[in-house]
C-alpha cells in the first residue's frame, strides 16, 4: 500500500507543476494590479449592484474586501474544479484507460487501494497550495510597501494554503462520483454540476430568505468563513465541518467500489442484476 502512494504522486507530476503556475499566476495577477487601479475604482459601490453581490462580490474600498471579494472569492471555485479533475481520475480515469483491473490484481484489498490513492491525493493537493502559497507570500512582501493594508505576507500564504481543504473536500467528492458512475464524462458532468451548485448556489441562497436554511449542505458555506482568516477571524468548527464532509464522501466511495464488479462492468447500482458468468 505504502509504495503505491510514491507511484500515484509522480503520475500528478503534471498536474502538480501545471496547476501550480495557473493558480499562482491567477492571484499574482489580481494582487500585482491592485496599487495600480484608480482611486475612484475603490469608489464604486459594487456591494449594492445585484449582480456582484450573487457572485459574492461586497467591497472593494479596501484590500481586505477586495481580496475576499476577488481574489479569495474566485480562487476556492478554481481549487474546487482542480480537486474534482483529481477526485474523478482517480477511479473513473483508471477505468477509462484500462488500467483499474490492473490495479485491483495487486495483492490489496480494494479498501487499501483506494486509501493509497486518497494518501496521495491529499498530499497532492497540498503540495501544490504549499507552493503557491510560498509564491504568492514571496511576491507580496515585494509590493508589500505599495499596498496600504494590515494584511501580512503571512496572513497571504496562510490563507492560499488553506485551499488545500477545500481542494480536498471535492477531490473526494469526484472520488465519490467516479466511483459509482460508469466512465469519467458521467462522473465528470455530474461532479461539476455539485460545484456550480455548491459555489453559485450558496451565494444566491444567501440572497434568498427561502433558500437560506439550504446553505448549510454546500462546501461552501463553511469555506467562505475560514478564508477571513486574512482579516483576523477562526473558523475551526468550520474546518472541522469540511474534514466530515470530505471523510462522509470518502466512505461513500469506498462503499461504491466495493459493490463494483471491475470483470464484467457492473456498476453499484446494477449489482445483483449483472449476470457474473
């Protein structure tokens, strides 16, 4: 089990270097811009048009507000969409290429071969938040002087890396939905639905009395409070909540590759139902 965890990180090698420069570029580019904008920019009262308010957009007459409203607003959509991509290859990429019943010959049991995979996911995601954060906290202290902000440059890599959670939280949601979909175009329409209902949704509910009581069932809605940790605030019994969701979806998966017989395609849902011979 311990040597398949190497093997699974240096096949993400890719990913890793590839994801590491988009998401660093992303917030480089917004943060860089910020001491060049107009003074009257920091005017505009976005907080009261109604369309930036559903996208989460609230101010932008300070740093502050305009990192969580920009920045750290968009970025976890950005990390949820790498975390899916992750989640859905793991099983469901594997399928598609042929390569799971190969896998499934080792001599572990299916609970550990996916454990394996889930181990080096997470520290997929990590590495590459780690990274960017270092990046981001290195260019910050750069243009620190040209910003007038209490946020530090540890309060920037602080709060990047923490995007590894909820990075992490839909690579097993994807992991989930791999698993007991047949292919990854299935898994991966579906996994992206849950995202754009997960980020969007959250922030029209928050606009809507009615849906209000719904906010709780998204991701979302516990990672908009842990990101104002730039701003001084803990939020660990949303942390907590993001760690349950990503281990429920984790045990979901399991129980979904248990019931999958790899030899003649039969799905969980068809189990019972698939001749075996």
């Amino acid at each position: 089990m311990y040597k398949l965890i190497p093997h699974e990180i240096k096949i993400r090698r890719g990913a890793i270097i590839g994801w590491t420069i988009g998401l660093a570029a992303f917030i480089l580019l917004y943060v860089t811009v910020y001491p060049t904008l107009p003074a009257e920019y920091y005017e505009i009262p976005i907080e009261e048009i109604e369309f930036y308010r559903a996208i989460g957009v609230t101010s932008m007459a300070t740093f502050e507000g305009y990192l969580l409203s920009i920045v750290f607003n968009i970025l976890p959509l950005l990390a949820g969409i790498f975390g899916i991509t992750l989640g859905v290859g793991v099983l469901a990429g594997e399928e598609d290429s042929g390569t799971l019943e190969l896998l499934a010959a080792l001599p572990l049991s299916r609970v550990q071969l996916v454990l394996a995979k889930v181990v080096a996911l997470a520290i997929t995601v990590f590495l590459v938040m780690l990274i960017v954060g270092l990046i981001v906290m290195g260019v910050f202290m750069a243009i620190q002087d040209q910003i007038e902000t209490t946020v530090t440059a540890t309060d920037m890599f602080m709060v990047t890396l923490i995007h590894w959670l909820i990075t992490f939280v839909f690579a097993t949601i994807g992991l989930f939905v791999g698993a007991y979909l047949p292919n990854r175009r299935a898994s991966l329409s579906v996994s992206f639905v849950l995202l754009v209902i997960a980020f969007f949704g959250n922030n029209l509910a928050g606009m809507t009395p009615s849906l209000e009581p719904f906010q709780p069932l998204t991701p979302s809605y516990y990672f908009d409070n842990i990101v104002r940790i730039l701003v001084g605030e803990n939020a660990w019994g949303d942390v907590l909540v993001l760690l349950a969701m990503a281990v429920g979806f984790l045990l979901l998966a399991l129980i979904s590759f248990q019931k999958r017989n790899l030899t003649v395609g039969a799905w969980p849902w068809q189990r019972g139902k698939v001749p075996t011979s």
